[in-house]
C-alpha cells in the first residue's frame, strides 16, 4: 500500500501517536495478550511502505506523557487533532469507562490544551462493577439507562470538535477506518450448555455517537479515495 502525500508528521512522531492510540485502547483492561498482538500487526499494516513498518515490540508498550509533551505539544493544532482520535478509540466499542477519560485527560494536560468537549463526553460515562458471567448485559443496562436520560443536545459539543478533525496522514486515515466498523454489529446472544450467559447488544445501540464516528470513517476513505489516490475496498 503506498501513498503520494506528504505527511506533515515524522515517522516517530506517527509511531508515537499510534501509541497512544493503543495505550487507550487497552487501559481498561478488555485487551488480552492475543488481542494486543492483533491490533499491534494492524499498525504495520498501516504503513505507508515497507520502509515504514516499525517492529512489534516498540508498539507493546505505553505511551508516555512526556513522549506525547515532546512531539505534539508545540502545535495545538497536532495536540487536538491527537486528542480527537484517542476520544474515537475510546468510544468506538460504545463503552467509555473512567479509566479512559482520566488518560484522556492526563494527554490534555500533558499537550497544554483545555477541551471542553471532554467534559462534556463525561456525560457518556458507563460505570459499571466486574461481578459475574454477565457482565456485559449489566453494562448494557447501565448503558441504557445513561443514554436514555442524556438531553438531545447535550452532546453537540462532541460532535463538532470531532468534525474538526483535518486528516493529513494516510496512515491515519486508514487506522481510523480500521478501528470503526463499516456498519453496526448485529446484537447477539453467547450460550454455554444452551443457556444464556451474555447479551451482546448492537453497537449503535451503545454508543450514542456512533452515526458521528461512521461519518467520519467516511470522510477518512473519501481522504483516502481523493486525496491520496488509493484503493479502500480492503475497508468496505
């Protein structure tokens, strides 16, 4: 897969973001050692070219915060648009704990920005307890019940600063359209012995931003499509 942009970010400065984007992806603990070797092939899959592809071991382990200061906190512009797709791998799986907005405020701090849309994403917060077998059905009452009450405008915020978004980096592009799915996941049931143990239900149901991420997968392929001329049906 190779691209004729030109990124306005170093190759350390991608791997870095990248990790980032994994260290909140795996900070509330639902990522085992298989799953984070999936998701760490997935980023050198991303690479512009062959040149690009950086080993498995430099993406298994945290970002740190004074990493993230060093490389994007002289541009506010780059901070913000970092911040904007660590809050969409926090919330594409429709769950976003406080582990998740706690890093996501320790970045805040770390890049010198104030974002209110991350106070007003604490809205979304699904608190929940690691009790029994049916953990996932719990939550998705608790995650019922915090949508049902949300004001139908009380996450506009949200909304317009992830359509802010300016996507300058094919490597970018193509990690978002690999993290949000290209259509909602059919809701399910997981039986053992034929009785019922966990309710998985439909994504759009969980994630009361979900029509915003999938518009901006689309502005991700269109980017792709358009701007860098390449084939996306790997994505579709």
């Amino acid at each position: 897969m190779t691209s004729s942009v030109k990124s306005p970010y170093t190759k350390e400065q991608i791997s870095i973001w990248l990790r980032g984007l994994l260290t909140i992806a795996w900070c509330d603990g639902r990522y085992d050692p298989r799953e984070k070797k999936i998701i760490a092939d997935l980023t050198q899959n991303l690479a512009v070219n062959h040149l690009d592809k950086i080993s498995y071991g430099s993406f298994d382990k945290s970002v740190t915060i004074q990493e993230l200061s060093t490389s994007f906190g002289y541009n506010s512009n780059v901070g913000e648009n970092f911040l904007r797709t660590a809050v969409i791998v926090a919330i594409a799986d429709g769950i976003y704990s406080r582990i998740e907005a706690d890093l996501l405020n320790e970045y805040s701090r770390a890049l010198g920005l104030k974002i209110d849309a991350l106070e007003y994403l604490k809205y979304t917060l699904c608190e929940f307890k690691i009790s029994n077998v049916n953990l996932l059905h719990t939550q998705d009452a608790s995650i019922s019940s915090r949508n049902s009450v949300l004001k139908p405008n009380v996450l506009q915020p949200v909304k317009n600063w992830l359509d802010e978004f300016n996507f300058k980096d094919p490597r970018l592009a193509r990690f978002i359209c690999k993290m949000i799915p290209s259509q909602c996941p059919f809701e399910k049931d997981v039986k053992l012995f034929s009785h019922k143990v966990i309710y998985i239900p439909p994504l759009c149901k969980l994630n009361p931003l979900y029509e915003q991420l999938v518009r901006l997968r689309f502005r991700a392929l269109c980017y792709l499509v358009n701007e860098c001329q390449e084939d996306v049906s790997s994505f579709t």
